[in-house]
C-alpha cells in the first residue's frame, strides 16, 4: 500500500475540513429554515385564531343587535299598539261618562297620567333597543337625540360637542358600536360616579374618529377594574366591540378627578369613496 506524502495528507485534511464544514453550514440553515417555517405557522395559526375569535364575537354582537330588534318590534306592535288602544278606550269612556277633564274623577285622572307615561317609557325604550335615527342620520344626530333624552337636572349636566368640522359617514357596524359604546359609557357616569357633569366629544384626528367621555366623578381604575369579575364587564364588553372594528380605547390618568375614556377607530375612507354615505356639518349642544 502506497503511503500518502505529507501535500497528499493536507489536501485529505482540507476535504475533510470543507466537507464537514459544508455540512455544518447546511445542518445550521436547514435549522434555521425549520425554525422560520415554525415560527410562520405558529403566527399563521396565530392570526387565524384571532380571525376566528373576531368572526365569533361579530357574530355574538350580531346576534345581540337582531334580539334587541326583535324585541324593540314586539313592544312598538304589540305592547305599544296594546297601551294605545287601552288610552282611546279610556278616552272614550270619559266621554261617555260626560266628565270634562277639570271635573273628571282623580283616580281616572291617575290612571290616564300613569297610562300616559307608560307609553312613553316604552317609546323611550323601543328607540334606545334600535336606534333608527343612527341609521337613517349618523352617528352625530343619534348621539345628539341620546343626550337630549337624558334629563339634565340641578345635580346634573349633560354635554354634547362635536368638535370636527365634518364627520364622515361610516359603515353600519362601526357607528352602531361606537354608539353603544357611547351609551356603556354614559350610563355607567351616572350609575356609579357620582358625578355632576359629564361631556361627550366626537373629533376626527389623524384618520381616526374619536369618540371621548368625560365626568368629573369619583373616578377608578380602569385596569384594575377590568380584572374584577364584577366591575370589569362594561369595560370588558367595550374592548370586545371595538377588537370587531380595529379601534382601541384608552383611559388618561386623570389623578383621581373625574374619568375620562377616550375611543380612536380608522375611519373607513373606501365607504365615502363608494357613494354609500355622505358629510354633513356637527351638531352641537350644550344641554
């Protein structure tokens, strides 16, 4: 057997080095390759559960919006039409009886005032289920007519501004949830802050409508809150609508005085394009 000569022994030594290096080069892409596709399949397995998580929640919403439908139908045909019937019966039975109202009896005066009130409160109740004038005016007049259906009082002041010169029309579902959020927002100052004014403004910044809600209250915590089992469902229940729309909510640090919310949804600018809404000029109210 010939024995190799120290040039032959090098070149050997050189393969050997070049083919293990190659290998090496090839082991350390081919991890890197798997590690990538990994790290892209989990990402993609990623956005499809939140994907599916979203079309879950519109869905629920959706469904929620078509009950509060329902529901607001059956009391404008049914108990409405019902109340309505029940006052002209009553109507016609004071005329029978030939009792002029100052001389009418009190107690059927009672019942008319008390009959009277009920319709209204079920009118009341019927518009604040489906709000049509969102749908066939915006959300600038359907805010506009919330707040001037809430009682301003000696212990209370409610407040309007629109603060933009134009708000754009938006799609359905954006202004719808913006609107409840607004209602969440609003009706929860009144509930629990003890709060003597509270102020809603509507802006377009940036690209971005912006909705905000101010009270001079006790003020809290809204993370904190959040985590409560309790406490934290409105709050929780607004970041579920706006996850539908792409918005997002924050709470400025307001030191302990009052509360402030402060909503930014992407206007939709290929809805205006379309035709499908137009422009018109804020409404605004100091109540």
């Amino acid at each position: 057997m010939q024995e190799l000569n120290p040039e032959q022994i090098r070149w050997a030594v050189l393969i050997a080095c070049l083919a293990m290096l190659i290998m090496a080069v090839f082991v350390i892409t081919f991890v890197i390759y798997y590690q990538k596709k990994q790290l892209q399949q989990q990402k993609q397995m990623r956005d499809v559960e939140k994907e599916y998580q979203r079309i879950l929640l519109e869905t629920a919403l959706n469904s929620e919006e078509a009950e509060r439908r329902r529901i607001a139908q059956d009391l404008h045909d049914d108990i409405g039409t019902m109340l309505s019937l029940t006052k002209l019966s009553l109507n016609q039975h004071r005329k029978n009886s030939n009792q002029q109202t100052k001389d009418a009896d009190p107690a059927l005066q009672k019942v008319q005032s008390l009959l009277e009130d009920t319709i209204v409160q079920v009118r009341r109740i019927t518009r604040d289920l489906v709000p049509t004038t969102l749908e066939h005016f915006g959300l600038v007049a359907a805010i506009e007519e919330f707040m001037n259906r809430l009682e301003n009082t000696e212990t209370l002041m409610l407040q309007f501004q629109c603060e933009s010169d134009f708000i754009p029309r938006q799609p359905k579902k954006v202004e719808l949830a913006l609107y409840r959020i607004m209602q969440e927002l609003v009706n929860n100052a009144i509930k629990h802050s003890r709060c003597d004014h509270i102020s809603v403004c509507l802006d377009v910044k940036k690209g971005m409508l912006q909705l905000r809600v101010i009270d001079n209250g006790l003020g809290f915590d809204a993370p904190q809150t959040k985590t409560s089992l309790q406490g934290g469902l409105g709050l929780r229940n607004i970041e579920s609508r706006l996850s539908v729309i792409n918005g997002s909510v924050q709470y400025p640090d307001t030191k302990g005085d009052g509360f402030e919310a402060e909503v930014l949804v992407p206007i939709d600018k290929e809805y205006n394009k379309e035709g499908t809404s137009n422009e018109y000029p804020p409404l605004k109210a100091h109540l």
